[in-house]
C-alpha cells in the first residue's frame, strides 16, 4: 500500500509516480490511501489514472482507498469510481 499525505499535485506527482512504479514491479496488485491527501489536482489524478491502466494491462490492479471530502468529490465527478474504470475502489485498505 501506498499512502498520500497532503496535496497531491505538480509538484509532488512524480514522487508518486515513481512510488508506483517501484511498486508495480514487486507486486501485482496495490492500493492507494488518500486518507491523508488534502487536496489533488489533474496531474495527480493522472499519475493514478495512468498507473491504475499499466496495472491492469499487465494483469494487476490498482486501487484507491479512503477517500475524502474534496479528494472524493474530484474522482466522482470523474468517474473513476464507476464499474468499469480502470481503477478499483475499496472501502478499506
């Protein structure tokens, strides 16, 4: 599992990028906990989106988990929390 704290953003994107990435070859399934992200922007939700789509092409699966308030609201009025997206949502890591 991988958990964000603070903002999620331009600036910090590619620390998690680079999380995900290292991740990615060791296990095929993780999780991201968003309990302590404050706050995201497009480029961070493109970083997730991006890795959740390798995970699956590669026959694994990326998650988001705990999310919050505005964080939430973002992924919803995106539509990555419908069936079908490339990512999963759990309720609990």
């Amino acid at each position: 599992m991988i958990a964000v704290d603070g903002e999620l953003d331009l600036a910090t994107a590619p620390e998690l990028r680079t999380a995900l990435a290292e991740q990615a070859r060791t296990d095929q399934r993780t999780c991201v906990d968003l309990a302590g992200c404050t706050f995201i922007d497009s480029t961070g939700l493109q970083v997730i989106v991006s890795a959740a789509r390798e995970f699956r092409r590669d026959g694994g699966e990326l998650s988001v988990t705990r999310l919050r308030g505005d964080v939430a609201e973002l992924f919803r009025i995106s539509g990555l929390l419908l069936e079908g997206s490339a990512l999963a949502y759990r309720e609990r890591p």
